[in-house]
C-alpha cells in the first residue's frame, strides 16, 4: 500500500505544484479566502468528494466515505488564509495581490490536503470510515478553528490530523512533538487609574506611570520567582499609552500584552495569578486597576497515539534519517487546539528548508519553501490516513 501511494504522489507531483504556485500567487486574508475556498472546493469535487462551502464562513469540508465497516471518522484539516504581507521572495510565482502573502506556508497546508484526498481517491479502494477534510478561514487571527466547529465540523469526529512547515527542518523531513505543541496565548489588558497633578507636586497625585513601571518590572520579576521553570510563562507588554504633558503627572496608562504558557493548569491560574500582582502593587499607592484578560487559543497538545501513527508511517515512508522527534514546543499560537476541545489530534512539523541556500522564518517577506516537501507531506498524509483503521 506505501508504495502504491508514494507512486500515485510522485505521479501527482507536477500537479501539485501547479496547484501549490496557483495558491501562492493568489493569496487571500483572513476570513476572506472566497477564491481559494472555490478553488479547494473544486479540487475536491473533482475528487468525487462530497462538499459543502461556506463552512465556518469561508471554510471548506470535502467527505470521502468509507465503507462503513468501522465508524471512526478522520479528519484531517488545512488552513487557507495569508498574511498582510508585501512579498519579497522575487520568485515568478509571487503573489499578485499587493500587500498579502502565503508567508505561513498555509499554501502547502491546503496543497497537501487537497494531494491527500487526490492521492487517496485515486487508490481505487474503498477505506473502512470515512475522513472528512477541514480547509478552514482565518488561522493567523485565530478565528477559523472556532467559526469551523461552531459549524458543526467535529460531530463524529473521532481524531484530527494536520502539520505545519516548518523552515528550520530540511525539506523532505518530517518534525515530530509528543505533548505540547504550540502554546496557550491570551490577551492581555491592564489600566491603572492614578490621580492627576502638576509635576512638581506629586504627593498631592498618585503617579499612573510610576505605579505603571512598578506593575511591569513586578510582573516580570514575579514570573521567575512563581512559576515552576518547567512551565514556561511569557509576558510581553507591547504597547503602553499614558500621559499629556511632561510637566502633568498621567492619571491613567493603558498597556497591551500577551501572555503564552503550555501547561494547561499554568494557563487556567494566570488571570488571578495577574490581577495579585497588580492589586499589591496598586493598593499601597492608592492607584485603581482595571484588568481585561482574554482567554485567546490553548495550548495544542498532541495526542500520544495518533502522534505515534504519524511517526511510524514517516519512518516507514522515508526512514528514520528523515524523521525528526523535536525536543522543544513553540511558543507561537495555532488555533488547531480548538479542535482538540472536541476529539483527540495531532499537528506534524512539515520541514520545507533548502539544504544550499538562506531559509527565512515564517512570516517573513522572504520566506520561501522547499517544494519537495509537497509530496513528503501527501504520502505521510495519506498513509498515515491509510494505517489509522488498521490499528
Ligand atoms: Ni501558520
């Protein structure tokens, strides 16, 4: 069965650039994937895929039906949108869309699903459950996972699937993570609410900035001294507003953050964890606080068995020389954790690197992908789908 699937994805090949370049030059933000929706759909009708569009708005399930002689359903699930990007990758594929820019990969995610369900229907033979394929909207804002599942995407869902490129990892390799992924990363928002004053008179005052720099340096000594070190805490500030003039003293700042974590008890104790900081910081000043914490994605935590499916079709795919088990999670965030509310999955680490020339991170303007990992992704995919009914 290996060998038949790496023939049909070798054969697939060209194809699947052609499909990866169209992607690519016609890039589409969040929420707005109305062409590549059209375009993933018609794939898979193609395929002889049952689809319906304008799932999770701008979302996209194709069905391929078992036989029916076991019940687990598979999905499988790709992302479509770009970033706000002005590419400058110079290739002859770029995009064509002034400012927006497949600088995440999301075109190879949605390739190898679309390979995937090409390389499984031609296989001529009925699989025992049936697999349903995600293309969902709006990952980089963190929305399409949810408006998908709100749509009922996971009813009967019994495991998930997905990977992401990944450009530290030679094209052609595959990155395995057992547990965490990728971490939780919520919003933060803290204002404190002093009393204004002329400048030279601050004890008639209660300094909002002064009280400011206490809560952020406090915060951050904190998080050294309070969390086990084994369970990463990051808090950025990224913005602080506050103050008129230089000789007022600033009754109110205003300072955006985000917060990640991978534990999921580390994440459920951060809010309160926050607001103790800030109150003993605030209280003996007599300075106010006000604080907005929302919840943004959890922590995607990979399933050990169906991670250990991937690993093991890899190693039967491509050998152990091309499979990598990664040793550390990312804190970036990835909206895949919200189907894991729903059923057990896991996300692969798709390597895309040149091996002879710069490799630049994602999100960057640069950021380009070794197009040989299209088909390492479709066979692993693929095969990975394949075994899943056989264990
Ligand atoms: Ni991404």
């Amino acid at each position: 069965m290996l060998s038949r699937i790496k023939d049909i994805a070798a054969n697939l090949a060209p194809r699947l650039i052609e499909i990866r370049r169209h992607i690519h030059s016609h890039p589409e933000l969040s929420g707005q994937e109305y062409q590549t929706a059209a375009y993933v759909a018609g794939v898979l009708s193609s395929c002889g895929l049952h689809v319906q569009e304008l799932v999770g708005k701008t979302g996209v399930v194709g069905e391929m039906l078992g036989s029916g002689t076991d019940s687990r359903l598979l999905a499988i699930r790709a992302d479509m949108d770009a970033l706000p990007i002005q590419e400058k990758t110079g290739l002859e594929y770029t995009s064509r869309q002034t400012g927006i820019m497949h600088a995440c990969g999301h075109d190879v995610h949605t390739t190898v699903g679309l390979g995937t369900a090409m390389v499984l229907a031609q296989l001529g033979e009925t699989l025992p459950g049936t697999i349903r394929f995600l293309f969902q909207p709006a990952e980089e804002t963190a929305q399409g996972a949810g408006w998908m599942v709100k749509d009922g995407v996971m009813q009967d869902v019994s495991a998930i699937l997905a990977l992401h490129t990944f450009p530290t990892i030679p094209g052609g390799c595959v990155g395995i993570r057992y547990g965490a992924l990728t971490a939780a990363a919520d919003d933060l928002e803290i204002t404190i609410l002093g009393e204004s004053g002329h400048g030279a008179r601050p004890h008639e005052a209660i300094d909002a900035i002064w009280i400011a720099a206490q809560v952020l340096t406090t915060l951050q000594q904190a998080i050294s001294r309070t969390h086990n070190p084994l369970r990463p805490v990051v808090l950025t500030i990224g913005q602080i507003t506050g103050g008129r003039a230089p000789n007022v003293i600033a009754d109110q700042v205003r300072m955006l953050g985000t917060v990640r974590s991978l534990h999921p008890e580390t994440s459920a104790a951060l809010p309160t964890w926050i607001e103790q900081i800030v109150a003993s910081v605030c209280q003996p000043f007599g300075a106010r606080y006000e604080i907005n914490y929302r919840r943004g994605v959890p922590s995607v935590q990979n399933d050990p068995a169906l991670t250990q499916l991937i690993e093991v079709a890899a190693h039967e795919a491509w050998g152990s020389d091309r499979v990598q088990l990664l040793l550390e999670p990312s804190l970036g965030a990835e909206d895949f954790s919200l189907y894991l509310d729903h059923a057990p999955g896991t996300m692969f680490r798709l390597g895309v690197a040149f091996p002879d020339q710069p490799n630049y991170p994602l999100h960057h303007p640069q950021f380009h992908v070794n197009e040989a990992a299209i088909v390492t992704g479709v066979v692993t995919m693929a095969y990975a789908a394949y075994k899943y009914w056989q264990n």
